[in-house]
C-alpha cells in the first residue's frame, strides 16, 4: 500500500532560459554574481532544517556521475547520510553505503518501494528521470530554481517531456542572489482545459 503523506518532489536549478548544465554537463555556470537589493538571504540554519525534513534522494545515472566528480574533487557529497536510490541499468561504483542502485519500472518503485517507506521523496535530477517521473504522474511537486544567467544551449529541465502538464503556483520567493525559487504542486487533471 502507497503511503498517502507520501510527496515526491521534483527539485533543480536551471539557468533562465530553462537548462539544468550545459551539453556536456559542466554546471559551472550555477555560481553567478548578481545581487538583487529586496531578496531574502539563505539563512544557513533554515537550509540545514529544511534538509532534515528530506527522507530519501532518487537521481539518475547521469546526476550521480556528476556528484561523485563533485565529491573527488573536493566538492563533498551533497546528500548527506540520506538513502539516495541511483536508476542505472549500468553497474556503477558504489562509493557509500546510503546509495542503491535500481532500474526498471519507475512507477513501480516509486510507488511499491519507496512510498511505503518514505514521507518527502526528493527526486534530485536529472532532465531525463524527471521527465520520467512527470510522465507516468509520480511527481506530486516541483520546485525549480530559477539562477539569473542565460546559458544559450544545454540538457533542459525536462528532457522530451511528450504531454502537458499543468501546475499550480503554490509559493515564490527571491533571494539576494538573484535566484528565484518557484514552488509549483502538480494538478492532477493535466493537459488542455
Ligand atoms: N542544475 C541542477 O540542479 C541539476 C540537478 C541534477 C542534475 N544536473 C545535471 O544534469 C545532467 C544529467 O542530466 P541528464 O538528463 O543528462 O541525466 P539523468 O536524468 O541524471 O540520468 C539519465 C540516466 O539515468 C538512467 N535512467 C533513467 N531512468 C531510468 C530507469 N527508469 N531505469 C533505469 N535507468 C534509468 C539512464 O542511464 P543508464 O545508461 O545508466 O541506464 C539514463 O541515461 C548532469 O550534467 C548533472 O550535473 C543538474
């Protein structure tokens, strides 16, 4: 049985123009310089609450590469002590024991494996896994973090997205860097109305 308090959330920064890295990957671009006077700042206590409320992590194979190139160049493993489950139909090294690797039918696991188990799902990226999780309905949020810079090409927040899928704008809020970050829960009666 699927746990009912159960969301999965659907989070990434992307550039303006909607990219989440350029086509080779590089996220370089995510540290810009701006400073927008009416913002609020990250208050660093807030943030590591807000992370505490996470129950698990979900990325695909492609996020988890970059977090480990992160991780071996000094950068550390952003996940912290959570289960961070990696969709892979490769075998890739396994550097802690938090991470578990699956694939196959994502609905089933969202809703047979993890649901049961965990109250905020926290799917972390990429384009292409959440493209997937929109289009088989799993998504219950979607938080997208708008960075003030425009990257001109690169991999899209939603990689071949093939229906509509309408949102409902539940919370904005700017911050001192610029950034803007959108709260949106998806409505479940999606496409043209
Ligand atoms: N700006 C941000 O906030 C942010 C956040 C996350 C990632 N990123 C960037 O986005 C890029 C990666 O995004 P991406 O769209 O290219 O890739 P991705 O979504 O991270 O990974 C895609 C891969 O995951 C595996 N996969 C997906 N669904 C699966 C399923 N149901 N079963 C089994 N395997 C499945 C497949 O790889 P296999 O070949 O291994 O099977 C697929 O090629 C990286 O450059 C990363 O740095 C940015």
């Amino acid at each position: 049985m699927a746990n009912t308090d159960s969301r999965v959330t659907i989070h990434m920064a992307a550039s303006l123009d909607g990219f989440i890295a350029r086509k080779d990957g590089r996220v370089d671009w995510l540290e810009t310089l701006d400073e927008f006077a009416g913002g609020d700042t990250m208050d660093p206590e807030f943030v590591e609450a807000f992370l505490k409320t996470i129950d698990c992590y979900v990325m695909g194979s492609r996020t988890y590469e970059t977090a480990l190139r992160f991780e071996a160049q000094g950068f550390g493993w952003a996940y912290g002590d959570k289960p961070t489950f990696v969709l892979t139909s490769r075998a890739l090294p396994r550097t802690r024991e938090t991470v578990e690797f699956h694939s196959g039918d994502l609905a089933a696991f969202v809703n047979e494996r993890l649901r049961p188990r965990f109250r905020s799902i926290w799917f972390a990226g990429g384009g292409m896994l959440s493209a997937e999780c929109l289009r088989l309905g799993l998504a219950d949020d979607l938080r997208y973090s708008i960075l003030p810079i425009l990257i001109g090409e690169g991999i899209s927040f939603f990689e071949t997205l093939d229906k509509d899928v309408a949102l409902h704008l539940a919370e904005v809020k700017a911050y001192k860097s610029g950034m803007v970050a959108l709260r949106y829960e998806v409505r479940r009666h999606t496409g043209a109305q």
